[in-house]
C-alpha cells in the first residue's frame, strides 16, 4: 500500500453502503469499523477491508445483573451537609443525585462502611448515634449537636453506565438503561469470560477487536437539578472502582481499611487535580492489578480467536493506564485515542504497544462534545476539524502515530462536501508525516525537560481529560504547548527524584496551582527539597510556574523560595517591604505578543531575583541565579501561539541554548527536520499567510505559507 | 468665644512671630503649639493662647542610656534564611538590617533566648548546634543538614529611636541619633519621673502636655538594601516591647514563657493583620497593663502640676490603646490624631475621653508622608487639603470632634495662598459642624451593623495605620466606607459573640481575606460557627464580603458556607459542577456605577444562592436566604463613592429598610440631620455641581451644590 492510502479507519454505517464504498476509496481507508449506534452490513464487511468491532466488557448484560444484582458497580457517595436547625435531623440519601443513577446499597457488607460525619466539628459519629430508614431511603441522625452540620456517607450500586446515560440524556436515546457489571465478582468474571468466547466465535468477519475499553469508568456524578447537572467529574479518577469485595482484598493486600472518608473525602472527593496520599496511591495500584488480571485474560481469548485486539483510551479506562510500565503486559495489538489537542497526541503515542491510532474530532454526530453544532446546521465541521488537526499536527511533528480513525455516522457528511475534502487534505498531510516518522525521528534540541508532578510518567502529557475541561490548571496549558517542542521532554514523580531522574535532565519544570498534584503539595518532602536545591546549585535549572512547590505550615509558601528568589504571598507578608526592581529582560527572551497572566502576591525573596518582565506593576517572570545553577519563574501561563514560543525559548535559555535550530520568525510556524530524509516540515497553524525563515542546521531556511499550511522541503 | 474662633491649634514658630500671630488671628486659633523642630518664642507664648508643648518620653535621654545601656529598648529579630551550601555556615546577625538601627545584645539574660532554626524541616537546633562568635557578629552552625536553610533569631537593642531615625534618613536631619528608653527597667522609670518633674517646671507657659505618645513605637525595622528599605513595618504591632525584663514579668504572671519564634514566627513576625492566637493576645494586654502602670504616673505629674495632658494617637502609641475598657484608667484630658481619612476621624472620636483633637493633612513639610512635594515647588496643599477633608468631612456628619489642628513649619504658608484660604473655608465648615454636635446627636437609620474581627472594639475603626498602608485589605475600604454612614456602627470580637453581642445587632459585617484577622481564621470555633448559624436562622442577616470565616481543614473553605450558600475554591472544586445561574437584582440594590471587583473561585454552594450581580462572568453578589433570616455575599469591595453607595444600601436592604432617609439621589452627596438643630447637613465630596433631592423624614429635599460644597439647611 503506498504511502498515499491507508492508515486510516473509517466508519461504516449499513444502509449506506455506496456512500461508505466510496468515502473509503477517496479516503484510502484501509479498516472499516462499527460505531456505537451504527453497524457494518456484509457488503461492507467483504470489501477487503480490515474490520475494527467495539466492544464493551461491561455493558449489555442486564439479564445477568438483574439475576445477580451484588455484581453492579459501586461507589461512594456523600450527602450534601445538612444544618441541624432544631427539628429532626432526616437526610435522604439519593434527594441530590440524579434519578436513575444510583441505587442505595443497604446490604450487610456494605452498611459497614457508611458513615455519619459532623463537618462542623470533623467528628465521626458512632453507629449507635443513627439509623438508617430503608423504606424512606434515608438516614436520621438521633445524636446531634445545634448548628452542626452532618453528612452520610454511604456504598451506592451505579444501575446506568454513565456513557449510557450520557447519550440518553444528550441524544436522546429511548433504550433499556444499561448497567455496569463488576469483573472482579468471580461470578461476573466466568461469565464475561464466556460471554466474549461468544461474542468472538459470532464475528467471524472481525479482526480486530476495540475494546471500549475495559472495566471502570471515569468517576461521573451526576446531580438531581438540572442546573447543575455534573456533581462530581474526574476522567482519570478511581472513585467507581469501588466494592466491598476490592475494599476487602485491598485491605488483605495492604493491609490499609479503606473507609467511606478516604473516598469521600469531606463530600470534595479526590480530584486528580488534587495533592494524592499514599492510601490513594496505594488503592490505584491495587486496582490496576486486578484490571489487569482481568483484562489480560479477554485479550488472550482475543488472540487465541485469531484476532488483535486494541483498546480505546477513553470511556472504562480506570485501572488501564496505558502509560504505566506494565500496560504491555496486557498484550494489547493497539491503543486508540480520541483528540482534540496535541497533547493527546503525545499521550497516545507516547504508550509502549504496537500500533497507535487517533480518533479525530469532530465525531460524526450532530452534535459536538462541547453542545455546539456539528454535522447539523449551523455546523461546519470542516472549521472544527481543521481547529483540532492543526494542533494535532504540531504534536506529530516530534513525535509519530501509525493511523487515524473517525468514528460516528458516515452519512451525516453527505451534507457537508468541505468537510469531505478536509480530509482529503488532513490525510494526506498524515500520510507525508508519518512517512517521515517511519524512517527516522526528527531531530531535537539539546535541552532535556522533566515535568515534575505527583503522577509522574503515570500521567504523561496528561493531566484529567481533554484541554476544555482543564483549562483552569496551568499546566494544562503548559503540556499542551510542550507537545509541540522538538524536545525531549518527560514527565517524573517524586520518587523518581532520589533515584536520580535529573541526573540526565536539563530543566526542571513545575507549574501548578497550590495544593494541586501538579504543584506537589505534600509531596515536597525536605528530601524533594534537598535534592532539587542540590541540583539547582550544582547547575540545573528549574522553571517553576505560577504557585510550584506551595506547601502551607513552612517559613516560604513555596518551599522552592530559596532556589526561585520568589515566593507566594497569600497574607503572610501583609506588613513587609517589598523589593523594589527595574525590569530588563534578555534579547534572546523577549517576548513579542506574549503575555503573561499576572498573579497577585508574586514576591521577592532575594536581591539577586532579577525581574525580567512585569505586567501591570507585577512582575511576570524572574530570573534566579542560584550556584552554578539558575531558574525562571512565571506568574503563570496560557497556551498561545506567541506565549508558547516564549516557554520554548525559556526552556532553550535555562538549557544554555541561546541560538538553536528550528525556531521559525513566525509563532504560528512549528518546524521540524527529519536528518534520514532530510527534510524540513514547517507547519502554519494561524489563519494569515506568512513568509519568513527558520534557522535549521545553522542556515537559514525560508519560507513562504498558506495559512494553516504544512510544507515539506527536501534539503 | 463664638462658633466662628476656637476649637484650632496653630504651629508656631519662633522667627515667624507675625505670620505666627496674623495667622492665628485669621484662623481664630485658640491655642499654640511647637512641632518636632520647631519652638515656640516669648511673643507667642504671651499672646494669651492655650500653650501645647510636646514632649516624648522615651526620646532625648542619650547621656542616661549611655549609662545604662542595659535599658535601651529592644526587639527579637531574625536573620534571613541561609542555605547550607557545603561549606561553613557562617550567619553574620545584622548584616541584612539597616546600619544603626540594632545592635545585638549578647548579654546572658538575652542569649537564652536565641534561637537557631531549620527552616526547611521546620526543627530547633539545640544549643550546642551552634556558636556566637562575638567579635565577627556572627552565629555559626556546627550541626547543618546539607541543603536546609537555616535563621537565626536573637535580641537586639534598638539605638536609634526610629522616628529620629526616620527624620534624619528622609529630611536628611544631622544631630545626635536619639535612643529609645524602656521604662520598663525599675531605674529608667525613675529616671524618667524625675526628668518629666524637671521638665513641667521649666516650662511654666505650657497648658497642655502633649505627649508623643508613650512608651513604645509601632514596629519599624528597617533593612540594609536601599531597594528593600523596610523589612517590617505595623503600625498596631507590640514587637517593639519586648525585653527580657517584660519576658520575665509575663511568664511570672500568665505562665506562657514566650520563645524568640513567639516573635519571630518563622521570620514573618506577627502581623496585626493575620490571624492571632492566645500568647500574642496575652502579651499584648500585659503590655497593656504595664504601660498604663507607668503612663498613668506620668499624667498625674502632669496634673499636679496644674496642667493637662493630651496623648498623641501614633508614634510610640503601642500598649496605650485609646479604644481599650482600660483607656480612661490613664486620665487624658485629651486624644490627638493625625488624619487622612474618615476612618481615622470615628478612631479619633471613638475614644472616652473629654477631647478629641483632629491633626489635618498635609503637615507644613516640604514633602508628605507618601513622599510627593506639599509645601515645595511642584506641590498643591490646597487641593491635598481639600482631598483629605472632604473624606474626614463625612465622618465628621456622623460623630463630631471638639479641635483641629496643624503641625510643622508655619512659615512654609507664606508662598501657598490658596492654602491659607482653604483653610478658612475648612474651619468655617468644621465650627458649623462642631456646633451642630454640641447641640445633638444626627439621626441614624435604624439598621445597627457589627463588624466582626478579631480584634474586636479593641481595634474598632481602625485596621494598622493609614488607608494607603491597608489598600491590600478589604475591610480597609469598608471601614473607610462605613465611616460616614448614618448608621450605628460597632466593632465586636469573636469572645463578645458568646456575651450576646448579636442579641442588639440587625447585621453582622465580616470582611476579609483568608487567613487575616480581618476574616477571623481559626478563632472560627465550633462555638462561633454555631453562634452566628443560629443568629441567622433565627432571623439575623450576614454580609460576607471576599473570603470571611475561611479556615482550612474542613468540607468548606468558608466555615459560614451553609450560611452565606457561597464557598471560595482554592482549588478543592477543581472536578466539581458549578450551579448555573441567572442574575437579577432588587430594585432598590441596583448598582449605577458601582463596580465590585470579582473574585477567582467564588463558589455557589446552594441552589437557593441568588446571584444579584455578576462581573466578566463571575457572581459579585449573592444573596441567600437561611431559615428566618438572611445573606448577602459580596466578592469584593474598593471604596468609591457609588461603591460606598451600594454598600450603604445593601445594609440597609438587610436591616429591612427599603425606604430608609439620608440617601441622597447623587453618591457623592452625604446627608446628616440633626433634630435637635433642626438642620440638615448635605456635603459633596465630589469635584461636580450636583442638583438632586435627598429623602429625609420621609420628604424629598432638593439641594443644588457645587462642587466639594458642604450646606446647612435650616427645617
């Protein structure tokens, strides 16, 4: 298959056979796939296409569940506080919850664990001090104190898969509400073994099989009023991991006893955005073994039925985590990932497994994810997806994937021909880079950056869910920009950093909001501490973004102060003198049409902090000399074209490359040099024509672009 | 004497015995007065005025101290943090404070109270950890861990008085540096009987002692960087009475040993506005009690020798505390304080004791406090004048003063004509309002407010020094706000909660940030919470402005959440869904040309939380019902005219008074009424001729007024 077809699957949707027939051939598809609501029809199952079949483990097996209904999925819930104001204290436990949701789980082995909370005080109550009303569905509170506040906490069974649910309630799907078997019930387990032995020997035409994905969903607690529909939404959380049977054998294991708090966690749960404890680590740990127990044993049936079998990075991920050092024991022949952005990109290849494929957006569907109109009028998918690709695209000029996909109904782009030529276009950009990628990488800079967070290379180039839904978290923002340096970057935890991950690193990166995993919190040990200000002073650099390394309880808000020259003032210096500066910023850093965000409370701790950029009378980004080291300091970070050259450049500055290869004149133009074929790409990702030139090898190479255009020059 | 003189206290100055004189004529001066550098000559002194004559007991006794040096006064400081890098850890003690404030005291009774601190874990070094090298002034750490930094904190003396040493580094002054006494000491005391014995009977022509002020100074420590020149500066802070003479006497009474970190804390030392515990409150009310000892001896010589004694609210004020219970125990004759704005004219006013004494802005300097030119080329005293008097003007409607006066150098009038002339029409307006006060009080609106902090009336109308010195807080402005509201206005701390001081009270008032005094902190007690629920369930209403009852550890970041139905998100919402919402307004609340500055993470927490007002997407205002009574949360607040406007109405909205009098249809116009006097009093404030109507017994009255324009109307 030359490099001009292939790569590429398409959806298929039976009754449109002829439009499917022919948007593969235009497309050069070379797999056709099923999609949740649309299936594929023998003409276009014998078209010598490969054939991608979905499957979800967990769902579409109510007939079972209604006979063992202890094998549903669970999870914690917490009530909203109730003040006590002088009467009787009856707290309904579903009254906030949405309907159809979640069920209460009265059972023996789950009332164990329920628990009353006064918040007011911090207090747990005793069991003696309340009874639950099952008939009423709620528990009254006998033993209160006036004016406290009180909360139940309690097991609830999950009766609707939540992406079940969310495309009734979206799309208004009309079907049996589906629900969530738990695998780690032996029972449900024999039967899912069967049930996929089954389903295999029911599809011959299949190759490969999709699995959507594997067991757990992303926590998704939806609320009873409509105006806030979401209570509680976290793509990379563990919260529906939960039942008594895993607490028990968690505790066996570890000998930790989960309680309802650790999950609950005062009603906030335990946002992946949040500093995590040990026990929480611990618990994520344990699932992802039984998942993979479990997972491991589906994909050998797969194998042994002749077929591959991929999974998709999304949906029932929980406990997957594919960029964990044992996914590969799971076997997988592949790993598709759905994208907007280009970190999402990186994440997906960034996975240790054969093949990586990344499902575009929009989604052949009416409507976006977003709410917005898509393939309906006032609709022009093309625009979205050319948003969408180009920021894809800048990730796959570092780093390459072996497909794309697109999922959803065909014949919704009958009425949408611009769209259909996009594609045209977009695939054959796809297909001249990962030509280039397959015969040989691109070339990086020099400098070597590690992100240092509580997740480490657990959660690279991620931090929970797509950009929309994180754009309050600065690295966010941040990651999004790196996955388009030609850099080596990864991502470390704290444990790395005393089994000497920075011995091979050049710059040190933190950026995060306080008390946030992307900040470290806790996790800022006087160890972290020590070995970071070693580091720095022997000659590394950091760059720390926004609040980095904010602990409360220490004389710095930043427990970094020392090495930065900068710390946070959250009230503490109230009554102190603060350094007066002028700023003066390096030629090589400044920072034409970038801007950064101020960040009240920026203060200077050392006279030797250099203030290189201010904004509105605060300043924006520091230099610190510290040893035979240095770092930089920014208020704070938004992912522009022009904001990310500047980090760019920062990262080369504090890696002492102050005159690299591949910085086009424009922001807008990414540029990558592939030495095996000797060829320049240089890729406009802004909506004006430019000319300019890039330096690369040392010369300078121009260029003249279209707007959003991709070029490849052979040198 | 007739409204039109009196009630003024002219600056002489020898050497300008006409102007003097012909001033004092045309102001209606009733009294006379020397400044800090100036004196006053027989031909004023005869004029048959009231003689003021300014004395500060702790200056001026230089040949004493040198004789006992043991008796200067001191403080606990502490080193900047220094990172043990691999070598020596040498920490030279004064190297980072200015040169000549401090000198160490090394003596025995002072090392027992160093103390040598890592900083990174937060951990005491035992004494034998570390060595004082005298000779070098410096602390070396024996025992270090490699990469931790390290302070030092110790006792110094302070051997220039800083308001002495503020005049000679600002007005580049020349003569001796004054050191500051600490009568404290048992001889120091007897010295300073003796002196002050001396010192009324060499001036017999002096009425009225004017002291300036006690015995110890706001904090002031200076640094040694020009760029940084003040570490640490509060004007309502006792670090400035610390000896270990008063160490010993404090542990003896209460039993608390303070340690240098009691001070120190963590090198931050202990800002009036952050939250205090129990020991500084402790110290401060033995401080208290010890400089009411001493003071109360030195003005009953004052009175034995037949004359008067007024205390000058600034300088070495600290432990005298005009708004204390204790206040009137001392036998003022009179309180004098300087002022810029409303607030400082209510602290004034606030006071028991028989006469309150305005001292207007500018003073006859060359230069302002703020530093910019007053009586120098370049410079406008008339128009500073008017713009610190039509604000203290506001005050004035509320609760009247009996005197106003100036200080400094007369002579510098001569070049400023429109000054002199200001100050006519500014006296003529105050004698107006002083005789409208002797006659009765102005009527109030019936909504009785109570600010809450932890201070309480300790601390009522006033945060730490000068508007400008507090702009960072936002009860600053509030206050500053409320001072000119016709309303019944007090200040409660969180032990009056208990007391019932709520039982009188329409609205409770509780502005600021997290963590300062202002928003209370963790003198949120369970009890506390209790308290104020009740009182609003029970029919109270709470105004919450920006982040009160913010204490960290519990389900809300609020501790009133389930009160206010708001919440602030420091990052524990980050996966939450946020109630969607739709604002509306009451009539009466609505907003024209009031902005409230939004606030990151206001965060709704009941679905009964109306928003009132929202800013770039953000809820400024929220109103919320709880049981009986009510909530208003606001996300900010800069004092402004319609911003002060808003406030005005939005307490009177919670006290029920929807129609209220004294709401004059233009923001700037103030309005008072006194029956007694049957006047009305309309001000504007601001620089536009205002024509409108003002609500007041229920009929509209017009007015027409120019700009800055204060009228008495006769009923």
């Amino acid at each position: 298959m030359s490099s001009l077809t292939g790569g590429f699957t398409l959806p298929g949707e039976a009754g449109h056979e002829d439009l499917s027939l022919e948007l593969a051939r235009r497309w050069g598809a070379d797999a056709i796939r099923d999609s949740d609501g649309t299936s594929l029809s023998p003409a276009l199952l014998d078209q010598g296409m490969v054939v991608y079949s979905t499957v979800c483990p967990i769902r579409g097996h109510n007939d079972f569940l209604n006979a063992h209904p202890h094998t549903l999925q669970q999870t914690f819930l917490c009530t909203r506080p109730h003040t006590f104001v002088g009467e009787t204290l009856d707290i309904v436990l579903l009254e906030d919850f949405f309907a159809g949701q979640f069920k209460v789980n009265a059972g023996e082995d789950s009332r164990a664990y329920w628990q009353v909370m006064d918040r007011t005080s911090n207090v747990l109550l005793s069991q003696d001090a309340w009874e639950y009303m099952e008939d009423e569905g709620l528990v009254r509170v006998k033993q209160v104190k006036p004016w406290h506040s009180y909360t139940v906490s309690f097991l609830a069974y999950r009766v609707w898969e939540e992406i079940s649910m969310y495309n009734h309630t979206t799309n208004g799907w009309q079907a049996e509400h589906l629900m969530p078997l738990d695998p780690i019930w032996p029972e449900a387990r024999a039967y899912l073994v069967e049930w996929l032995k089954t389903w295999l020997e029911k599809h011959p035409h299949t190759s490969i099989v999709r699995f959507t994905s594997l067991f757990y969903n992303f926590v998704w607690i939806w609320a009873a009023e409509e105006r806030r529909r979401i209570l509680f939404t976290d793509w990379a959380s563990y919260d529906f991991t939960v039942s008594p049977l895993m607490l028990n054998r968690f505790r066996e294991k570890t000998g930790y006893a989960m309680s309802a708090e650790d999950f609950v966690n005062k009603g906030l749960y335990n946002s992946t955005h949040r500093v995590a404890g040990q026990k929480k680590i611990a618990w994520m740990n344990f699932v992802q073994e039984q998942v993979l127990d479990i997972g491991r044993e589906l994909v050998s049936l797969v194998h042994k039925a002749g077929k591959k079998a991929y999974v998709f990075y999304d949906d029932s991920w929980v406990g997957l985590e594919p960029n964990s050092p044992r996914f590969q024991e799971y076997g997988f022949d592949g790993l598709i990932k759905c994208v907007f952005s280009g970190f999402e990109a990186r994440l997906c290849a960034n996975a240790r497994v054969p093949l990586h494929e990344l499902r575009l957006h929009p989604y052949l569907f009416p409507v976006g994810l977003g709410g917005s109109p898509t393939f309906s009028p006032g609709g022009h998918p093309e625009k979205d997806a050319r948003q969408y690709w180009v920021r894809i695209r800048r990730a796959l000029l570092v780093e390459g994937v072996q497909r794309l996909g697109l999922g959803g109904y065909l014949s919704l782009t009958r009425d949408y021909p611009e769209f259909v030529q996009y594609m045209d276009e977009l695939l054959a950009e796809f297909r001249q880079l990962k030509a280039l990628h397959s015969a040989g990488k691109p070339a990086l800079n020099q400098t070597r950056v590690a992100v240092l967070h509580t997740w480490g290379s657990l959660r690279a180039w991620t931090l929970s869910g797509h950009f929309h839904e994180n754009e309050r978290q600065v690295l966010m923002h941040v990651v999004e920009a790196l996955s388009g340096f030609p850099m080596d970057v990864r991502f470390i935890g704290f444990d790395d950093l005393s089994a000497g991950a920075l011995d091979d690193v050049d710059v040190l990166l933190i950026a995060g909001e306080a008390g946030s995993a992307w900040s470290g919190g806790e996790l800022w040990t006087d160890e972290a501490v020590e070995t970071v200000t070693a580091w720095v002073y022997g000659g590394g650099a950091v760059l720390g973004i926004k609040e980095p390394s904010a602990v409360p309880g220490f004389n710095t808000t930043l427990r970094l102060a020392q090495v930065l020259g900068v710390d946070i003032d959250e009230g503490r210096y109230a009554s102190h003198g603060a350094w007066q500066y002028h700023s003066a910023c390096p030629a090589f850093l400044e920072a034409n049409g970038a801007s950064l965000p101020e960040h009240q409370g920026v203060w200077l701790t050392s006279k030797n902090a250099d203030v290189l950029l201010e904004k509105d009378g605060l300043p924006v980004m520091i230099e610190h000399a510290f040893g035979q080291g240095k770092s930089i300091y920014l208020s704070g970070f938004k992912d522009t074209p022009p904001n990310a050259r500047l980090l760019y450049k920062i990262l080369l500055y504090l890696g002492g490359e102050t005159s690299p290869d591949f910085i086009a004149q424009d922001d807008a133009v990414d540029c990558a040099w592939f030495p095996d074929s000797k060829t320049i790409v240089l890729a406009n990702s802004g909506e004006m024509p430019l000319t300019g030139s890039v330096p690369v090898l040392g010369t300078k190479v121009p260029y003249q672009l279209e707007p959003y255009q991709i070029k490849f020059m052979k040198l």
